[in-house]
C-alpha cells in the first residue's frame, strides 16, 4: 500500500496581543509628522515652479477636488464599488470638452485636429451614455419591493430649466459659463457621493446625470460656431449616445468587469485625440499659447491616455477570454519596460522644449509618446495574470482620471481637473482596498504579479482523501441547520446560478433559517461584482455581508455553502507562511460546523494557482458539478 500522507503543516500560535508603549505611540506620530512635512515641501515646491496665476488657481482647485474626492470615495459602500466605477466611467466621458474645444470645420472636419476633436467627442459620449445606462441598470437591481416609490425624473425640470435658462443668460453675461461648470462639478461631486448608501444611490446617479449634462451645456454655451458646425457636434454626441446606448443595453452582471474595461479604454484614447488636437491646433494658428504648462499637459494627457487605451484593451480580452488569463512572462520584462518608460520621458522631453518652435519635432514627439506609452500599457497589463485583475481594472480607472486632470490643465477648465480629480482618487482608493484585501502592494502586483493557474506558483502538497456528498444530503442538511452563510466566488457567475441560489436563501429564510451570504472584497473580476449579481437574482442587500462582518458569526455557523470560490476561503493564507497567499485576509469558513463546496471538479485551484486544504477538511464535503444543475437540485429537494 501506497505511504500515508504526510500531515499538514502545524499551524502556528495564537498572535499574542501587542501592547504599545508610550514610545511606539510617538514613533506613530513622528511617521505622521514626517508625511506632513513632505506635504508642506512639496507645496512650497509648487509655489517656486507656479508660472503664472492661472496655473496656481489651477493648482488649487485639483488640491481642493483632491481632498473632496479622498473623503467622498471612502464614504461608499463596498456593496456599490461597481456602481462607482460605473457612474466614473461616464463622468470621466468629460473628456468631450477636450474634443469640443478643436472640433470645427462646419458639416464635417477639414483638418486633422478637427477630425480628431469630433473622434475625442463622438467616443466620449459613447461613456457618458452607456456609463450611467449601466450604472442605473445595477442600481435598479438593489430595489427591494418594500422600497417606497421614486420620482426621480421629477429632476429632468430643474435640470432642463437651468440649462435653459444658462441660455439665456449666457448672451450678455459673460461669467455665466463658469458658474454653470462649477454647478457641473457640484453635481459631478454629489453623483459619487450618493453612493454612500442604498437610500440615496439613485439619487446620486441623478446628480452625477445632471452634473455631466451641464457641464457639456457650458461648454457649447462658451463655444462661437457657425451653425454647420453644431449640426457635426450633434452627430459625435448623438452618434456616441447611440452606441453607448446600444452597448449599454447588452451588459449584466457577468459581463460587467470587462465592458468597464472597455469603457476605460475609449477615455484613453478621447484623451490621446484630444491632446493631439489641441497641440495640432496651436502649433497652426497660435504657437505663442504653447507655453509650458501647455506642453506638458498635452505630454500627461497623451502618455497616461496611451497607458490606459491599451491597458485597458489587453484587460479587456484577458476579462472576456479573448487572451489568455497566464501572465506574458518575457525574460526581459523589467527591462522592456524600463526602456519604453525612458523613451517616453524622452519623446515628452522632446515636446515640452522644441514643441512650441518646431512643429515638425512636435509631431514626432506625440507620435513618438503615443506609440511608446501605448506599448508600455500592452506589455505591463499582459505582464499580470487572472488573479490580479480586480486590482488593474480600479489602477486603470484611477489613470483615466488623471489623463481627464492633464485636460484641464491643457484647456484652463477647471470643471476637468475637478471631476478628473474625483474619478482619479476613485480609482486610487479602490485599488488600495484591493491590495490591503489581498495583502499585496501594488508595486507588486504591476511589477511581481501573481501566477495563474495557468502557470501554477503554489507548492504541491497531499492531503487526507476528500468527502463528497448529494444534493438530497445537502438539502436535508440545510434545512436541519440554524444559520445558514453562503460564499459565492466568481464561479457562481459563471454557472450564472445566482437565481438558484437566491431562491434557496429566500426558502431557508421561510422556514425559519437564518440564511445569509458573505462576499470577499477580491470576488469576482472587479469591486462590488457579487453584489451586483446577487442583487439581480433578488437578493436582500441587508443579508449580504462583506468578510469583516461575518468572520465573527462563523464559529456559531451550523453550515457554510461555499459556490465557485477557493483563494478567499484558503486557510493557507492563515496557516502556511511559504503559500503563494500567505497574509491574504481571507473569509474563515473552516470554523464552521460544516463546509460544503461545490466546485465543477477536484482538479481545478484558485486564480492564485493555490490548492485548498479546506478542501479535505473533515468537517467539509465536496459536491461536484455544475453549480447552477446542483442548485436546481437542492431547490426541487427543499420544494418537496
């Protein structure tokens, strides 16, 4: 007979409690006080280099935006992260101001930089379309049937009526477009804001709707076209509306992380347009406005645009299965990307000091910039696997606002800076809430990311053989037990069983069980995913718990239902320093009276690339197959 298996590593000893001294606590605020001082460093330093006064109201307001976005961000809750990334991805579709402002031609552009400004436009509205489209999609699947009735559209009158009568004013009172583009931003700003709760999410969305509205009604109003011309903006914006539209119409919950995907890479590349257009311009007709803060934000814009078009696009075929989820793993990564980046601060180099003289050097320089962060975006985005999506996908949506800041630098709009700094500190604060929730920084995983599956970065190890149990014996179970926690993974959505398992939930809670789910802030392909989906299947959203919540009801747990998920209830993140996963804050279900995993086959591990031990625990059982085929079953069993 074959040797026993080899016993699973010792776990190691309880943490014991660390008391902090008086000098621990003053090494803390020396840290603090440190950071304060770089700050104030870094202020004075701007204050040398500010070259005129509208660069320092500009400066201001993107500190100020900052500091409004950090708080207002952090006030959303977890289960509305997809919402958030939605509602961003159509604000950041302000970009079409950018495009606006070089459109020009009459019926169709006659230049290059006009063909460009109407492209910039026409995909911008593609966002801001199918952006808020999806964000109301997922918003409307939170309503529950006990939720009073809202008239939201009731808003559409204040809206409309201060857009009309900006029109009227704007004739003879010239300040009149500045103060609608900060009643823009105001709305911008409440959009992300109202995502602090369930009861005020849609009405955050209205906001964020009327905020973009007027913002693209003072631009027009700001604008002095013949009346050719604005027939050639109706068709970018209502071109780009349409297939927003279109698009829009065709996204639910599965699909979600790749179309945000998708949606980022068109704000690149407005970005890119735009800032190319405005330089194409300049250099024609007004070289003497190319001064310094100019070219380098035509530099930023078309450098951080270039990174997330491609990014973006490589994202969004390892999300949609066009690409391979396995890292591309080149020899000569790290040094591929060293010499793109050095190209690109070259070629920006290039621009900033010959640009405003020498056309034709401009040129090659935008060109140069383009090709190289372009390349630089492809090649570090299929540098990273499966596993670390969830974290690129918030990292390209905080670049998509920072290109939309580089904007309004370019342009002097400070409704860009103001809204590009929301979208960036957005993106920025979700993808530390994804590090800290896979115990990575995020120079690893752009620079050291994780392994597949594919490519397999976990010991092999033996364990006791696995039980396996029946959807009969798992149904009987389920109604025997008193509280009920189900941990669904990204498998529930691709078995798409969410309704399944809703109405499994909604029948154990009939009978008296107390059923109720648990969501890994890492599960699924993007923030928030599982909460989307779980709300589409009807699920309450006050029985919906994130990890920190229900760790601490699992001990007293008679049974965990675990759906397609493996790294996030992985004990080896606990228990086995060497592990691939090793600090990960994972969702305890071993401490449960009984674990049940339902999982396609035995042979399958985690994106991590990580076999569970959970797995072959003797208080757990496997039921293996098609998730939504077993669901049905426990369901018709629970109907009998």
């Amino acid at each position: 007979p074959p040797p026993p298996p080899p016993p699973p590593p010792p776990k190691p000893p309880p943490k014991e409690e660390v008391v902090l001294t008086e000098e621990d606590y003053k090494a803390m605020y020396t840290e603090s006080a440190k950071k304060a001082g770089y700050g104030a460093a870094a202020m004075l330093g701007v204050g040398l280099v500010s070259p005129t006064a509208a660069f320092s109201n500009m400066f201001t307001t993107f500190a100020l935006s900052g500091v409004i976005g950090y708080q207002v961000v952090w006030g959303v809750a977890h289960s509305l992260h997809s919402p958030l990334m939605a509602v961003t991805n159509a604000v950041s579709g302000m970009t079409a101001v950018g495009g606006m402002y070089t459109m020009g031609g009459g019926l169709v552009p006659s230049t290059l930089s006009e063909t460009l400004g109407f492209t910039a436009t026409a995909i911008s509205a593609v966002n801001i379309t199918g952006g808020f489209l999806v964000t109301k999609k997922m918003l409307d699947m939170f309503k529950r049937p006990t939720d009073p009735p809202e008239f939201y559209e009731l808003y559409a009158y204040p809206t409309a009526g201060f857009i009309g009568g900006f029109g009227l004013i704007n004739l003879g009172f010239p300040q009149a477009a500045s103060i609608a583009a900060t009643a823009s931003a105001l709305g911008c700003i409440g959009g992300i804001a109202g995502l602090a709760s369930q009861s005020t999410a849609r009405m955050g969305l209205v906001s964020g709707m009327s905020g973009v509205s007027i913002g693209i009604a003072a631009t027009i109003g700001s604008l002095s076209w013949p009346a050719s011309t604005y027939v050639q903006l109706a068709a970018a914006l209502g071109g780009g509306g349409f297939a927003g539209y279109e698009i829009a119409k065709r996204v639910d919950p599965t699909s979600l992380p790749q179309t945000v995907a998708a949606f980022h890479s068109l704000v690149g590349l407005a970005a890119v347009f735009s800032a190319a257009a405005d330089y194409l311009e300049h250099a024609a007709h007004s070289p003497e406005m190319l001064d310094g803060v100019r070219l380098t934000s035509i530099a930023l814009a078309s450098v951080i645009g270039g990174v997330t078009t491609t990014g973006s696009v490589i994202a969004f075929g390892k999300l949609n299965g066009n690409l391979s989820s396995a890292p591309l793993q080149l020899e000569q990564r790290d040094q591929i990307n060293m010499a793109a980046g050095a190209g690109t601060v070259a070629m920006m180099g290039l621009l900033m000091t010959m640009g405003h003289s020498h056309p034709a050097a401009g040129m090659v320089a935008l060109a140069g910039m383009g090709v190289l962060s372009g390349g630089l975006g492809l090649h570090m985005t299929a540098s990273i696997g499966g596993a670390d999506m969830p974290v690129v996908i918030t990292v390209l949506n905080s670049y998509s606002g920072w290109a939309l800041c580089a904007e309004g630098f370019m342009l002097d709009k400070p409704i860009l800076t103001t809204v590009g700094a929301l979208i960036g500190s957005s993106g920025a604060i979700l993808t530390h809430i994804m590090c800290v929730a896979m115990n990575r920084d995020i120079g690893s995983v752009l620079f050291k990311p994780l392994k597949t599956n594919e490519g397999g970065s976990c010991e092999v190890k033996s364990y006791a053989p696995h039980t396996e149990t029946s959807a009969d014996a798992l149904a009987e179970r389920l109604l025997s037990a008193k509280s009920v926690v189900v941990v669904p993974g990204y498998g529930l959505a691709v078995a798409k069983a969410q309704y399944a398992v809703a109405e499994i939930a909604s029948k154990l809670r009939a009978r008296g069980v107390k059923a109720q789910f648990a969501i890994h802030p890492v599960a699924g392909r993007m923030p928030g995913q599982l909460n989307v989906l779980l709300a589409e299947a009807g699920v309450p959203y006050d029985i919906v718990l994130e990890m920190e919540e229900i760790n601490d009801e699992l001990p007293e747990t008679d049974v965990v239902l675990v759906i397609g998920a493996s790294d996030t209830v992985n004990s080896d993140a606990e228990d086995d320093p060497g592990s691939a996963i090793a600090g990960m804050p994972v969702i305890r279900v071993w401490e449960a009276g009984n674990v049940c995993v339902l999982k396609r086959s035995m042979g399958s591990v985690g994106y991590a690339g990580c076999d569970n031990p959970v797995f072959y625990n003797e208080n757990t059982d496997m039921l293996l197959g098609d998730a939504k085929k077993t669901l049905d079953a426990i369901k018709a069993k629970l109907d009998d």
